[in-house]
C-alpha cells in the first residue's frame, strides 16, 4: 500500500513528481501546499526528491504522523497545528448516531445525491453557481490550504434538489489507492439544513462499494487531539494561544463540532520542514499571510462579522 501523503496531496500514475510552489515573500522559502506524487515513490524516495528540488529549504502543511514521524527522526523542525477527520468505512458506527439518522432523513427530503463528471464545462458552470451562492462568496477565501479548483481533484458530488437545482457539492482527493479526502464542502445559503450530512453518507456508501476503506473529512486547524499529552513547544504555544482571538473570524470550534457527529477517529497533523528550516513567529505570520488568513482577519475586523467563517461551509 503506498504510503500516506499530506493533505491535498495525490497520488499520479507518473515518473516524476509535481509540486504546486508558493514562495514565501520574506525568507524565501518554498511552501509546498499540494504535490501529484508517483504511486512507485516510497516517503524516503519523496524526501528525496524533495531536497533535491528545493535545496534551499521547503515547509509542507498538514503532515499525518506517517511522514511526520520521517521529518522528526532526521532531526527536523516540526509542530502540530490541528487534527483531522478520519471515517473508516468498514465501520457504520459514523452513520449510526442519532443526530446523523435525523439528519440524513430530514435531508433527503430535499433531494438525492449523484456523482458528476468535473471535466465537462456545464458541470463546471453550475459548480460556480453553487460557489457564488454560498454563505461565504464575497468574503476573502483562504488559499492554499485546499484544492479548491475542481477540476485539479480526483472525483465530484453534488445534492441535486428534486427539481433539478444544486444545493452543494463535496469533491475529493485521492491520497492512497484506498483513502480520499474531502477538499471543498460547499453549500447554497438557501438550501435546507441537513443536505451536507446526506452528502457525506452518500459519497462514504460509493466508496465502501469500490473497496475503499477510509475517507478523512479533512482538518480543523488550531485543535489538539484529546489523547495528545506532549507538552506544546514554544511555537505552538504561541501559535495554540494566538488563534483564540481570531474566532470571529474563523470558527475552528464549529468547523469541529460539525465533524465530529459523525464519530471520527482524528489524528494530528503537523507542518513540517526541511533541512535548516526553523518555524520561528515570522516564518508562521508569513504563512498566515499566504493562507489569506491576515486578509480575512481584516475583513472580518473592519465588518465587524460575527458569524463564523469555515472553508468548507457545511452549515
């Protein structure tokens, strides 16, 4: 089985690898959000790789204990920035809760969910008519930190109301050959409540039916794991300490409570770096800027929002 990768990271049917770069305006550095990896390219190979790459450095996001666990025995710099959400598909017991059943027969009262073809231009279309519709649209969106152009991931479904109408749409990644990841969950600021819970159950039956056994819903960023008893760093005490302020603006707290009906089995995710990286307060100012976290702070400032904010709008 190939190893796993960071989020929003896939694996391609290719020789060499792809690496999706934004360098960071200050240091330099090359940030590393997503990459299309060789299915043949082991994490040593990949490391590899990568220092050959990038010989002045490179800092990757949303590490899972896998590659994490590589990057600290070479004595590199790392630290947790939040938990991600993993259903084994094997296991009904994340469709089995009573908010979960309630949730799924109120929906699909509004409507049915199918798998579409992203690559055809009128998917593409009424895609954008659900992203431009969405509670979110106008706001400043934080970039880089999934893959919100669909047509860049693996696979694409949508709730089709009973008249045709698309009230939101989940697309996916392929980490592994047997796990996906969510990447955009979006939803019609007028569509009913519950639909998104319908298309979690939906997208998770399509793929048990394929063979595959684990699909994460992605991370809530600034989050500890429960079980999670090493003292924090410096850093992540800065950083752990910092974002309770910026909850106007971003609600990781909701974004979790969301994902956690569903019963998942969460795990850390760390960003790591490379040789002579070290995450110091600047290095992590200069990655909110790039994420546009600094921007939508701002927004949220100057229009004094109080609704809470998620890059993947469920609710």
């Amino acid at each position: 089985m190939s190893a796993r990768l960071p989020s929003s990271w896939l694996r391609i049917d290719a020789i060499k690898p792809r690496y999706h770069e934004v360098r960071l305006p200050l240091s330099g550095h090359a940030w590393l959000p997503f990459a299309d990896i060789p299915r043949s390219f082991d994490l040593e190979t990949m490391y590899e790789d990568l220092n050959a790459s990038f010989p002045g450095g490179f800092v990757i996001k949303g590490c899972p204990p896998e590659v994490s666990e590589l990057f600290v025995s070479l004595k590199h710099d790392t630290i947790r920035t939040g938990i991600d959400a993993r259903l084994d598909l094997s296991e009904p017991i994340h469709f089995e809760g009573e908010k979960i059943i309630a949730s799924l027969k109120r929906g699909r009262r509004h409507g049915t969910v199918e798998e579409i073809s992203i690559g055809e231009e009128h998917s593409r279309k009424r895609l954008e008519e659900v992203l431009s519709a969405s509670p979110h649209a106008g706001k400043p969106q934080l970039k880089h930190v999934f893959r919100i152009e669909p047509s860049r991931t693996s696979r694409c479904f949508v709730f089709r109301s009973f008249s045709g109408k698309w009230l939101a749409f989940a697309t996916l990644s392929r980490n592994t050959k047997n796990f996906y990841q969510a990447e955009m969950l979006v939803r019609d600021r007028n569509a009913p409540g519950d639909i998104m819970e319908c298309l979690i159950a939906e997208m998770a039956t399509t793929l048990r039916s394929e063979g595959v056994s684990e699909l994460s819903l992605g991370e809530v960023p600034f989050m500890l794991h429960p079980a999670d008893i090493q003292p924090l760093t410096v850093m992540e005490r800065l950083v752990f300490s910092g974002v309770k302020f910026c909850r106007h603006a971003y609600d990781y707290q909701g974004l979790y409570f969301f994902k956690n009906k569903f019963r998942p089995a969460w795990r850390t995710l760390r960003l790591c770096g490379g040789p002579g990286i070290r995450f110091t307060p600047l290095l992590i100012s200069e990655l909110a800027s790039s994420m546009g976290f600094v921007d939508l702070l701002a927004h949220s400032g100057r229009e004094s929002v109080n609704s809470p904010f998620w890059p993947w709008p469920t609710r």
